[in-house]
C-alpha cells in the first residue's frame, strides 16, 4: 500500500509481502482503484408548485459545490453509488430508480432518511425532476477556498414527474 501513495515500504514490509504473496490474499487490483476527475451526476429537485425547485442533497453524491466529499470508508453508501451508475444508462431501463422517486413522492421516511436533511419537511413535493449534470473537482487552489465542485447542466435525465391525481 505504501508503494502506491510513493513511498518506500520497510524492509520488514517487504519480506511479509513476498512471504504471503503466493497466497494471493491481497492484490492491488481494483476495479475503481483509480476514480475519475469528471463525471455525470443525476440531481433530483422537488417542488411544491412546478416553479421553485429544492435540490435534495444526499449524503455521499456531490451537490453542494462547496461541501467537501465526504470520507465513506468503510461504509458502501449504496444509493449514491448506484445513482451514479445510473447517470450512465437510459432511466427507462431502471425500474428501481422509478420506485425510488415515487417514494419520494409519498415521502416515505426511509427513503427521506437518504437525504442529508429534510428538504420538505412539511409535506412531500408534488413534482420531482431529475437533472443531469457534468461534474469536476476543481484545483487545489480553488478547493483551499472552500469550492470543491464544477456543475455543469447537460440537461433532464428524465421529465418532470407527480403522483397520479396530483
């Protein structure tokens, strides 16, 4: 592990590693090991009447551009990681991405839970729109002035949506 941040393992270090390397119980493959700079991030807005939109900030998923990422590990925030993947496919094909904003919609409360905070706490939105952005981190210049994130609009991942009846 030292050797991958640039350091220089001790000796010790080195002989347990050849020692248990034929083993093969560690190995520095990863299937993420290196993440991107750049990505497509899906924000998911309510509103109560179809014009003044508030972004639900969750967790783990950058939305704020001046909120740090947070430290995971070694907890898997699940959501987050999926919606990311999500960002990459057509919505029509995830059944589980529709169920999730129609629990928004009924503001069940363990989906609630997933957000940072309570974005509607009166009462659940009665539109949800997703919006796909393009995001980057920024320079270690701008990050040393509390600007974490470059957000980029690519436009609707999928139409505004409500509840049958609203």
């Amino acid at each position: 592990m030292d050797e991958r941040f640039g350091g220089s393992p001790l000796d010790v270090a080195q002989a347990v590693d050849s020692f248990i390397e034929p083993l093969h119980i560690v190995s520095s493959y990863g299937l993420f090991s290196v993440m991107t700079t750049k990505r497509n991030e899906i924000v998911i807005e309510g509103s109560d009447d179809g014009v003044n939109w508030r972004e639900y900030e969750f967790w783990y998923k950058p939305g704020d551009v001046t909120r740090r990422p947070p430290w995971n590990i070694p907890h898997q925030p699940r959501l987050d990681w999926q919606m990311w993947f999500a960002a990459l496919d057509d919505p029509r094909r995830l059944p589980w991405f529709w169920h999730f904003v129609q629990r928004l919609l009924e503001n069940e409360p363990s989906v609630n839970g997933a957000a940072e905070e309570e974005s509607f706490p009166v009462g659940p939105p009665i539109y949800v729109a997703r919006k796909i952005l393009r995001l980057h981190l920024r320079s270690s210049d701008e990050k040393t002035k509390g600007i974490w994130w470059d957000r980029r609009l690519l436009g609707l991942y999928f139409p505004v949506v409500h509840l049958k009846g609203e």
